[in-house]
C-alpha cells in the first residue's frame, strides 16, 4: 500500500491486472507517457548531415515519450519550410537563428550578442504564429581555420594575429566570401586583415588545401565533422563578424498548444546537450564513420539519458 501511495504522489497512473488476489506484490504500474493520445507531429530536416542528425534526435526523443512523429527528411530550403509550417503539412523544423533573421525576419543586423539575435527572431515568430524554442549552445557558423601546427608556429588565437603574415597569406574561401559583409570586407573592417591573396575553394574542399597548402588559413563551418580530428585550429572571432548561428526549434504555435508542455520540455532538453564539441562528433560519425543519421541520434540520446534504456 505504501508503495502505491507513493507512485501516485508521484503522478504515476496505476493500473492492476486482475489475479484473484489482493497482495500488493501482484499489482503492475503502467506509466502513461505525456504524448499518447495527442495529435501527430511532423517534423522537417533541411539538406544536410547536420540537418538530417538533429532531425532524427528531436523525433526519437519525442517519440520516446508517446507523441506520434512522422520525419519529413531532406524537406529543401527555408522558404520551403517556413510555407510548410503556415500551410500546417509541417509542425517544426530545426533553423540557425542567423539564417531566421535574414531570410525570414529580413534583419541582416549585426547582433551584439547570441541573446540579442535570438529575442529578434523570436519576435518575429510571436507575431506571425510560430516559437522559438531554446537555441542549442553550439552555432554553426563561419570561421577561420588553419593548421594546428601553423596556428602554434605562428601564435595564433585570433583572426588579428593573422595581421603580421597576411603579406605571406593565402585564404581559401567560397568565391562568395570575398564580397560578403560576413565575409573578406568584415574582416577587413574588424581586424585590418588583408589576405595577399584569395583562392576560391568549394565547400567541403577546404580542408584539403589546408593541408596541401595551397591555402594557409580558409573560411569553414564550427561544427564540420574534420575539426573532430584535432588537425585544425579554429581562430577565435571576438569581434563577432561571423554572427550567431545556434539552431532553434521553429514551431508552430497551433502545435504547441495541441501538443502540451512535454512537448516543448522534451525539445529543449535535446538542444541542451548540443555542444559544439558533441555536434562535431555527431558529424563525423555520419560523413567520416558512415553511419547512419538515426544510429548515431539513438546512441547519443541514450548516452545521455534521453531514452530510457
């Protein structure tokens, strides 16, 4: 009896079966996930590894707790989403907050903080029927990268270190990059560093001119599975020219109120465990290991006690 009254306290629901008995021992205890019996959810992934990852951790943990998920995988560009999302075929997709801003707020602002950029966009949302969850604590943005060894030879920290040898200097970035205000003109202006010379390189080929060293320092994405490897150093961006890029749960507020508190509860303990670090491995798990984006989901949910064993 004790044991029973205990459960309830806790707002687990009991249910006996019947054996002809009335000894405690006998009684099973069911627990009613918050998701059984609330409507389906669906849930978008944009075109991309990374995408494709945090599709399948947000719909297997919400699965885990009873809601019906269906993974609209690879569902195209955010302006296919966000028509998605007002026509109800799409209840949430994961966006980076600077994307939300300039493509879908059309506020290129340049932030003075991660706060700043996510209460932007998430005015934005409020007044056109959507939430933002809880951003991650990684951002896939854009960053100088270069050799580990280079960045040591060279004492390298920040990207106003790369002043003294940019006479020497190649950086490989997208041809884009060189007029972009996030890009070759940004750091001009922010750090007085002008790059002797510039090699337009394809996204993806980057690393490979790192080490080849037909570049010395190239434009790359913080969370690229290659940083995994302790090859690469990072230059920090103090002056923040690359913005902010953590990923926030786009969601409709039709599905919200549909879907009850655990809904939004469950999402936001996902993202919180998003490292930079930990999205890193997760990409190279996909494109180095081959893995596929739902084994690697699963077992990081489980490492970190986001599905029950």
């Amino acid at each position: 009896m004790l044991l029973a009254l205990t459960l309830a306290g806790c707002g687990v629901h009991d249910s006996q079966q019947s054996t002809g008995q009335d000894d405690p021992a006998t009684t099973t205890v069911a627990r009613i996930l918050p998701g059984t019996g609330r409507p389906p959810v669906i849930i978008g992934d944009k075109n991309f590894s990374e995408q494709f990852i945090l599709g399948e951790l947000y719909a297997e943990a919400l699965s885990a707790q009873g809601f019906t998920v269906t993974l609209n995988k690879n569902i195209g560009s955010t302006q296919i989403s966000m028509l998605a999302l007002a026509n109800g075929q799409l209840d949430m997709y994961p966006e980076d907050v600077g994307i939300f801003n300039a493509d879908v707020a059309g506020d290129s602002a340049a932030f003075p903080t991660a706060h700043a950029a996510f209460e932007t966009a998430q005015h934005y949302a409020l007044a056109h029927g959507l939430r933002l969850l809880r951003p991650t604590p990684f951002s896939d943005s854009n960053a100088i990268a270069v050799l580990a060894g280079y960045g040591v030879e060279h004492h390298l920290r920040t990207i106003v270190d790369l002043g003294p040898l940019e006479n020497m200097l190649t950086l490989g970035a997208p041809l884009q990059f060189q007029d972009s205000s996030s890009g070759l003109p940004g750091i001009e202006s922010a750090y007085g560093v002008v790059p002797a010379h510039f090699q337009s390189v394809a996204v993806g080929q980057q690393y490979q001119a790192l080490q080849d060293g037909s570049v010395q320092a190239a434009d790359v994405f913080t969370t690229d599975a290659q940083l995994a490897s302790g090859q690469y150093e990072l230059l920090r961006d103090p002056r923040h020219v690359f913005g902010y890029e953590n990923v926030v749960p786009v969601v409709s507020q039709q599905a919200l109120l549909a879907e009850g508190p655990a809904f939004a509860d469950t999402i936001n303990r996902v993202s919180a465990t998003l490292t930079t670090e930990s999205m890193r491995l997760l990409n190279a798990d996909v494109e180095v290991y081959n893995e596929t984006p739902a084994s690697v989901a699963r077992q990081f949910l489980l490492t970190h006690g986001l599905l029950p064993q």
